[in-house]
C-alpha cells in the first residue's frame, strides 16, 4: 500500500513538473508588425449622446454661420438659432467639403403634423446623399406604408432596413452611418463597391451593405466612375424636415509597416 501511494505521489509530481515546463516553454505570439499610435479621441459627454467626438469636423451645430460655412444653398433653409435646427426649405443642401470613407451623424424630425392626404413617399421625405449618388432614405415611416426599399433606412431601391425603428412624427431621430467609398480602375469598372453600415436611433438597419451602384428613381443601380471624395446633399423632397446635429469624421484605417526580413542564415558547406 505505502507503495503503491509513493508511486502515486512520484506520478503527480512528475504531471505537474511537466505542465510547468510547458507553461515556461509557451511564447507569447507577436505580429512583428510595427503600428502607429492610436490617436486619441475624447467622445462626446456621457450625457450628450450623439454629440461630436473631438476629431470630428461640426458640419451643423445650430447656427447659420457654421450651417453656411460647410453647405452650398444652407441660406435658402430656416434656421432657428434658438432651438438649434434648420428646417429644409427651396432646394437640397450639399457640403462644399468633400468626402470619402467617413462616420456620419445627422440627427432629423419628420413634421410633427400629419396631413393624411400625405402618405407613403410624401410623407416626411428627405435623404442623406452620399457622395452625391447614393441615397440613404429618410421618410416618415411611423405607421405609413411604401414600398420597402424606399422605406426609413433603405438604400432607395436596393435595400430595405433589417428593422423599422422609426420615432413618432415630430421626434428627434438619428442616423450614425459608416460609409465606405466604392474604388474604380482607370476604365471605370469597379474595383470594390460602396459600402454602408446604418444604426437609426442606434438599432443598426443596415449592415455592410455592398451597393449595386447610384440610387435612382427612374433606372436600376448602376456605377458611374466618380471622384474617390465627393460633397454629400441633403434632400428638399418638399416635405418641412428639421435637422439639427451634423458632425462628420473622416475614417483611416491603421497601417502597420511589416518587419524587415532577416536574411537566412548560411548553413555549413553552402
Ligand atoms: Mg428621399
């Protein structure tokens, strides 16, 4: 008995030396690539959700001098300086900077008044356009039937949103979109498609989406070779849309350098 327990003992102890020595010979797995720093961004306050990080470029922050400085037609709107919105107006708007991979907050109400002769596509209309081509729609579809790919958080004509997550008329909504810029080669043909990710009042409803090109009323999706930057407009559909809250940050993807290849060691006789 005494014997069989010192053979058990010698057992574990040699189980448990091992996992030791295992444990000594792990190497902790590196890349070799060396990145740049992170930048440091400071986010909005916990208490102003949807406000703009510290990199963003404030595009529409209540008042007329910012909304005229960063928009083409921004004059034809009403902007009311004491409430913070600008009601759309005469003409769409369209951004004098121009744009490619990007993170957009836009915050928009559908009018507060329902006029129940208004339904479907006339009720609450409007669109973010981005790059000038592509819609991402804005409508009022709280309770109001259209077509699905024209709905609230469509990709107009390509691509319903998974969810309506549509506020009531009159409240204040937003949409955070990623948007990545379609590439195309010399002969236009299309290297990488658009690419969109929409949350509408943080209920994602678009999820990397590939586009099948521009967004038309009239004609199926199609690509037209463009600028790898370009303006984005906000939709008149005639429809008194308020917006409010317009902030933008241009998306980098972190490059890292590869390591320097050693060269191989000469082995003996070579
Ligand atoms: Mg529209």
């Amino acid at each position: 008995m005494a014997l069989r327990r010192k053979l058990f003992t010698l057992a574990a102890a040699a189980v448990a030396v091992g996992g030791i020595g295992l444990l000594l010979a792990q190497r902790e797995y590196k890349s070799g690539i060396v990145f740049p720093e992170p930048p440091v961004v400071t986010p909005a306050a916990v208490d102003k959700p949807g406000g703009p990080p510290s990199d963003a470029t404030v595009l529409f922050d209540g008042t007329k001098a910012t909304f005229e400085k960063h928009f083409k037609n921004a004059e034809k709107w009403e902007t009311d300086e004491k409430n913070g919105w600008a009601t759309v107006k005469g003409s769409d708007v369209e951004t004098k900077e121009s744009f490619g991979d990007m993170q957009l907050h836009v915050e928009f109400a559908t009018p507060e008044k329902v006029d129940p002769k208004q339904t479907g596509q006339g009720r609450g209309n409007s669109g973010v356009y981005i790059m000038g081509r592509y819609e991402v729609q804005i409508l009022d579809s709280y309770e109001n039937k259209t077509y699905f790919d024209g709905q609230c958080g469509a990709l107009y004509k390509q691509q319903p949103p998974m969810v309506n997550a549509c506020r009531k008329p009159g409240e204040w909504q937003t949409y955070d979109i990623i948007w990545e810029a379609p590439k195309f080669d010399a002969d236009g043909k299309v290297t990488k498609p658009a690419v969109c990710t929409v949350l509408h009042n943080g209920v994602c409803v678009q999820n990397h989406f590939e586009l099948k090109g521009g967004t038309y009323f009239d004609q199926p999706a199609k690509y037209v070779k463009h600028a790898e930057k370009a303006p984005f407009r906000l939709q008149n559909h005639g429809n008194p849309m308020r917006f409010r809250n317009i902030w933008v940050r241009e998306l980098k993807p972190i490059v890292g350098k590869e390591p320097e290849k050693k060269p191989e060691e000469k082995k003996d006789g070579e």
